[in-house]
C-alpha cells in the first residue's frame, strides 16, 4: 500500500498531472489561473532540484551523508494539494492559513510513505513538505476566482492521468546525482 500511495507522488506520475491541469485550464479559457499554475509549478521544482544539487555538494565538501529533500512530497503537495486549494478556494481564501490544511494533509500522507519505505529523512520530508506548501500556498493565492465550469473536466481527467501513469518511476533522484555530481565535475579535489 505504501508503494501504490507513493507512486502516484514520482515525476513520472507527476508531470503529465501537471501538463494535464495546464492544459485544461487553457482549453477552457482560464487563463490566469494556467500561467500561475505553470509558474508556481515550475518553480516548486526548480527550487527542490537546487536543494539537491546543493545536498551533494554539500555532502561532498563535507565527507557527509548526503542530504536530499523529498522532491516526492514537495511535487504532491504542490499539485494534488494545490488543486484541492483551488478546489476549495472560494472557501478558503477568506483565511489563507486554512491553505494550509490540504497541503498539510497531501504532505503527511506522501511524506509518511517516504519515511515508511526509508527513501529520507524527517528533516528530507519536512523540508520538501515545506516547499510544497510555499507553493501551494502562492497557488491559492495568486490564482483569483477558479470558475466553476473547470472541475467538471479537471477532475475527471486529472484522476485518469493519475492513474494511467501510477507505477511508472522516472528516476529523477539517480539522473540528478549523475548529472551534477561533483566527483564527476570535479575528480581531484580532496
């Protein structure tokens, strides 16, 4: 169960979700709420792939274990805890810091999986929860009245995605300490 849960959080799963969701909101004239929505997710993991690249570094200045923050929490969070944000957000939007509360859940649920198949740390899924509900949060925000025409294509579509993806891994993590490892890019040092 814990696999099947975790897998819908991999790239592999993620990406088409989240091209899926861009794609919607622009065939049904939303625009505002596609370019947020691409921006916000494009940064959330923009920045989670810079915390990895500087866990190995830091890692190799350092002769540590290196440190890699959940990118599997932070990309859930963002995208199946921000499309609840929208979901609700005319309920929300009134107390922002009710955001939090499906983010927050979206992020417990994934980052426990990764806790319970030891792929991190508690400090690698809370930083990476973090980033997700910084995203989350500006998602909800920024995106201003979602119309209520959406969620009847959204929804549907977004859960199909989901699930003809789930299962298929993208290796993310491997592919990131390949291509910018620093042993790689600097053999001598040390």
């Amino acid at each position: 169960m814990t696999d099947f849960i975790t897998d819908f959080a991999d790239q592999a799963d993620i990406l088409p979700v989240v091209l899926t969701v861009a794609c919607i909101m622009g065939l049904r004239g939303w625009w505002q709420g596609m370019y947020v929505w691409s921006v916000v997710i494009v940064l959330t993991l923009g920045v989670m792939l810079l915390l990895k690249i500087a866990g190995l570094y830091y890692a190799w200045l350092t002769q540590t274990v290196v440190i890699s923050p959940s990118g599997h929490v932070a990309s859930a969070c963002v995208a199946y805890g921000g499309l609840l944000v929208l979901l609700w957000r005319r309920q929300l939007v009134r107390y922002p810091v009710a955001m939090l509360v499906p983010l927050l859940g979206v992020a417990v649920v994934i980052g426990y999986t990764r806790l319970q198949l030891q792929a991190h740390t508690m400090g690698e899924v809370i930083v990476g929860a973090l980033v997700g509900c910084i995203g989350g949060m500006v998602l909800g925000m920024k995106c201003g009245p979602v119309p209520p025409s959406l969620w009847g294509y959204l929804l549907p579509c977004v859960v199909c995605i989901a699930m003809v993806f789930h299962g298929f891994h993208m290796g993310a993590e491997t592919t990131i300490r390949h291509v910018f490892s620093p042993e790689e890019l600097f053999p001598t040092h040390l």
